[in-house]
C-alpha cells in the first residue's frame, strides 16, 4: 500500500545499551525503521537505530539525529534543516594504533570514492581519550571519558576548519574474553559499548551544535561461530565507521528554534517538533527526555513490545500510549495516523460512546 | 569550560505533579549540565508518590564531590 496523504513526521525512539531485543545490537532496528520510514513517509531516529557498523541504508526520509540533539529536538529548542550534503569531519583518538588508525583513513577514503561522500578535515586529538566502561544500577551502559576537553578541542578545530558534521573514532577497551561481551555476541546481552559511544556524541553535539556520531576502534575479535546474527554486522570489517559516516553525510543541521524557517539545501523547509504525529519506543523504555517530551505535548506514544532490561512502562509512569505488539503493528498505526484512521477505531471491542456528564 | 569532567549519578526521585521530564531534569541538574538520563527504575508505593531511579551523567566543572553513583 502506498500513501497519498501528507508524510507524518514520526520520531522513533530505542535507547542505546539498555539490550533490546530489536535495536540492542549492530543496527538491528534498521528494518523495523526502513518500514517505519514507508509508513510515515519522514522518520526522524538516531544512530544506535541505524548503525550496522559495516552496513548501512541511506533514505531520504529518515532524519539521522544524534541523541541529546533529538531530546533537544523533543523539547523544542532545536529545528532539524534537511541538507544535500554535509562536510564530515573526522575526529580520531589519539590513543588509536597507527595501524588500527590507517585502517579507519582508509574506511574514510573508500567512503569518499566509492559513495561520494564529502569527507574531511581529519583530526587527532593531543592526547588519548581514555574512555571506559560502566555499567549502572539497572544494568544500563554507561561509560566514561577521561579526557573531555580533549575531545571538544579536537571537535573546535574541525569545525574551525569547516567540517559541518564531526565523525568521532574513539579507542575502546578490548575485552574480548569478557562473558558480557560473549553474550552480546551471542544475541544475549548488552551492548557494553553504547553508554560510552553516547556520551561521547552527546557531549560533542551539545558543545558544537553539530551533527555528530560515534564509532569505537577496536581489535578485530576471533571467530565465532555462534555469532547471533543481529550481531554480524560489527564483524565484517576492520571498523565500525562507514554507517557512521554514511549517516551522517545527510544528517539535518541542527537549528536553534528560534531561526526564521528556511529553504535550506536541500530545499525542503525546516521541521520542528511540532510538526510530529507520534514517537514510536519500546514499552518498557519509556522513561527518556525524548519520549516525556512528546507525551507531554500530547504527540501520541507507540509502546511496542521490544523486551529490555527496563520495566519503565506507561503504567509505572501514568502514561497513555497506544500499545504495540510489534514493529509490524506499530507501522499500521502510524499509517492510520498519517491517514486520519483513529487508531481506536481498528481495535475490537470498540466501545460506545458515552455522554459527558 | 576549563577543567571539564564528565560524572556518573545514581538518584531516586519521589515523583511529584508536574512535569515529569522537567522533575528530572532539575534534579540532575542539581549535580551539573544534563547530558544523558534516563528513568530506569520505577517503585511503586501505597498511599505514597512512586519513586523513581534515575541514572544520569553530567558535565561539572570538577570541584564537585565524588559521584553518587
């Protein structure tokens, strides 16, 4: 089915680290947000739903938006400024290896003859970033940065230099032994990587007002066999940067919500979050800026079951949602939305009316 | 931003009328600049508000005092 109504902006929402069942791993949620995309014809989502490491889709309609910029986006303080193409700047850890840094140069430059990309400056920083891991109380990914004034000198200069997005590598912490990175692989676990790759990219965006996202170097890890295959993507290649790069080629400007609507270049008009007509985010995962944000300006709230480790449902935080078994369903919801079907009215029982008293 | 650090935080909220984000927000706040949050627990509680777990982590100028979390 195709639609002829207007698109209905739609964010979708899947918190990183936090080992979603669709969305915990390597840019697993990229199907479920190419059909999102279908069904509401402008999809605006973030990286840990896009990035497969070595795969990617690039689609007019789906909006790539690093995450505090789309909280910031929820609240209204920021507009998104669709873009032909943006000048990615690429911001690499000092503490990379020479040769795992060449690896990524050349992901770089593959990217630029091969997909077209506008790539460049490329940045070191002056001293490793020191990034660690964590996990918090509930299980979540966090993670650490020793080193943050490094990463925004580094982030200062690119843009300095022009780059219009930043594209950050950061040197990880091999644990290849470590259980929790054997479950992950294994489709059992968290992504321990995520809360520190977010941190990074939220504290670069916030500071510059660029778009920006992140991938770690890391070793390449031995086989395995077992290997779940919502995982496989992180094992193709040297680097986890070319759906990075891809995505961020096209990312919107971010835009203080006070600047004046716009043609911009790539000719389409600014959007605001006023203009959106749901956020679709796992039942359980409710708790965030973004989706609070939405639900208090009364934009409806898809809760599709996607098990995580959270229980912070609409129920625990008195929310109304419109439930979801899945993403199949949540798609024919926003469909319905962007054609003016109540969502109610395709329930059963449907029951009557009752007069206000 | 001179001397810039990053800080992890653990924080139970008793949810009060409102809203919630803005809650939230002013108690991470209390501990520096918000950069990540997220409700990741809530307990439910007769007769009383439901309490809520919030991990966080904030930009603070590193005078601060070590991390709740």
């Amino acid at each position: 089915m195709i639609s002829t109504a207007p698109p209905l902006p739609t964010l979708l929402v899947i918190p990183t680290g936090i080992g979603c069942a669709v969305g915990g791993y390597a840019g697993d949620a990229l199907p479920a947000a190419r059909l999102l995309a279908a069904a509401s014809g402008c999809l605006i989502t973030h990286p840990n739903v896009m990035n497969g490491a070595a795969l990617y889709w690039s689609d007019p309609r789906i909006h790539y938006v690093e995450g505090s910029s789309l909280d910031r986006f929820a609240a209204g303080e920021l507009l998104l400024q669709p873009v032909r193409q943006q000048r990615v700047g690429l911001l690499l850890d000092a503490g990379i290896e020479p040769e795992l840094r060449q690896r990524h140069l050349q992901v770089a430059d593959g990217c630029r003859a091969t997909l077209g990309l506008d790539i460049g400056p490329v940045v070191i920083t002056d001293r490793p970033l020191e990034v660690s891991l964590s996990l918090g109380a509930s299980g979540v990914s966090w993670g650490q940065l020793g080193q943050p004034e490094a990463l925004l000198r580094a982030g200062r200069q690119l843009k300095a230099a022009g780059a219009t997005a930043i594209a950050v590598v950061a040197r990880f912490p091999d644990d290849s032994d470590s259980e929790a990175l054997a479950a992950y692989r294994q489709g059992s676990g968290v992504d321990a990587l995520a809360g520190a790759e977010a941190v990074i990219s939220h504290l670069l965006s916030r500071e510059l007002g660029l778009p920006c996202a992140h991938a770690p170097a890391l070793s390449p890890l031995p086989l395995d066999p077992d290997l779940d295959p919502r995982a496989a993507g992180e094992e193709l290649g040297f680097t986890f940067l070319p759906c990075v790069l891809v995505g961020l080629s096209r990312a919107p400007d971010l835009l203080p919500a006070a600047t004046p609507p716009c043609g911009g270049g790539a000719g389409s008009p600014s959007l605001g979050i006023e203009a959106v007509g749901a956020v679709i985010a796992p039942a359980g995962a409710l708790g965030g800026a973004a989706v609070l944000a939405c639900a208090e300006r009364g934009i409806p709230v898809i809760a599709v079951h996607n098990p995580c480790l959270l229980e912070v449902t609409a129920e625990a935080l008195g929310l109304e949602v419109i439930a979801a078994s899945s993403t199949s369903e949540a798609a024919g919801l926003v469909l319905a939305l962007r054609e003016g079907i109540a969502p109610a009215a395709l329930r059963r029982p449907l029951p009557p009316l009752r007069r206000q008293d | 931003m001179s001397g810039v650090q990053l800080r992890p935080l653990l924080l139970q909220l008793e949810r009060q009328s409102g809203s919630l984000r803005e809650q939230v927000e002013a108690a991470v706040g209390a501990h520096g600049t918000p950069l990540r949050w997220a409700i990741t627990a809530v307990q439910q509680r007769p007769e009383m508000p439901p309490l809520l777990q919030i991990e966080a982590v904030v930009l603070s100028d590193g005078t601060s005092e070590a991390s709740d979390a």
